[in-house]
C-alpha cells in the first residue's frame, strides 16, 4: 500500500518504445503479458504504470484484450529527470551470484552504464563463446531490477573487457586518463573498485 494514501501503489511494467503510439501502448512480449494477465490478474480499467527503459514513464489504463496483446490507454506520461551525474560503474568480474546482486544493486542506486573488466589477477574468465548470453543475461538483470525499483531507465551493460581498453574508452587525452586512475575515482563520474 502507498504510505500517502493507503491504495495499493499502481504496479509498474517495463515496456518497449516500439510499443508506444500516439494514445496507447500495444502490449505484446509474451512475458509481460503473462505478468500482467496471469500474475498480477489486471483487469480492463485498471491502472497500470509503464516505463521505457530510456527514461519516459507513462500512466495507462488497461483496455482492450485479445489473442494478440493487450491495449492500454495512455492517461499520463512524462520523463525522468536526467541524473546529474552519469555515474559509470567499472567493476572487475567477480563470482556470477555476486556479479548479479552488484548488478542490481547499482542499478538501483542509478549507475548509467557498468563495465565489467578482466584484469591480470581476475579469478573469473569469460570464454568468447559465453560473452554474449551473459551480456544479455545481466542486461535482464538490470532491467528487473529497474523494473522493481521503478526506475524508467536502465543502465547499459557493456561486454567484459580488458582495463587498459577500458580505460582508452574514457577520452583521448592522456592526461586524463592517469589523473583518473592516480585518483581512484575521485572524479564523479568514474568509480573503480
């Protein structure tokens, strides 16, 4: 229940931005059909909340259903206030079950993009072969996470990487560069752990 008005909070879903026109979202994914029809059991009239992933929130009303998908009209939408700060989270891999709860951790917490690392001393390897399903799968990760918490963006996860290429992707200007790692992360917008 809300603490303001004692209604049960309006459930959130994360949706596609394909999805959206003009007055109404056309729900199609299987899974949050499944969500929203057989596990929460919404039915036509009922408020739901939706957000996109890049930032825009929407405030529907669950309309018609078919075999299909389900309509919800659009009754308000808007966008999350840009962070001021787009923290980057470089995180060197460690054990997958604790590789996950960081995931959703920091997306809970606002994190804009991780980027998990290989170091020279890392317990963890990832196989060429496996880079991509786990990359997706922490994408997953991240977007329930979002999801749960009610945030309309979700953090890009970017695929496993060396530190100094890591490294090289924060802008060319040597300078830069040592600054940052000398400091550990006292600029904002890196974080190294």
């Amino acid at each position: 229940a809300s603490a303001k008005s004692g209604r049960p909070a309006m459930p959130k879903i994360l949706i596609n931005p394909i999805d959206v026109h003009a007055d109404m979202i056309s729900v199609q994914a299987p899974s949050t059909l499944h969500h929203l029809l057989n596990v929460l059991r919404l039915k036509e009239g009922e408020r739901v909340e939706c957000v996109d992933g890049a930032g825009r929130w929407y405030a529907a009303r669950v309309g018609r259903r078919s075999t299909r998908g389900l309509q919800l009209e659009i009754v308000g939408q808007g966008k999350e206030p840009r962070a001021a700060l787009a923290i980057r989270l470089v995180q060197v891999l460690i054990k997958p079950e604790r590789f996950d709860w960081l995931l959703q951790k920091a997306t809970e917490l606002g994190v804009a993009r991780i980027s998990p690392i290989m170091t020279a001393r890392s317990v963890i390897r990832m196989r060429g072969d496996r880079t991509p399903r786990r990359v997706a799968r922490w994408q997953r990760i991240a977007t329930e996470a979002a999801q749960q918490c009610g945030r309309a963006t979700v953090p890009q996860i970017d695929p496993p990487a060396a530190f100094g290429e890591v490294l090289d992707s924060l802008g060319s200007d040597p300078k830069r560069k040592t600054s940052e790692v000398s400091r550990l992360g006292s600029d904002p917008n890196l974080i190294l752990l």
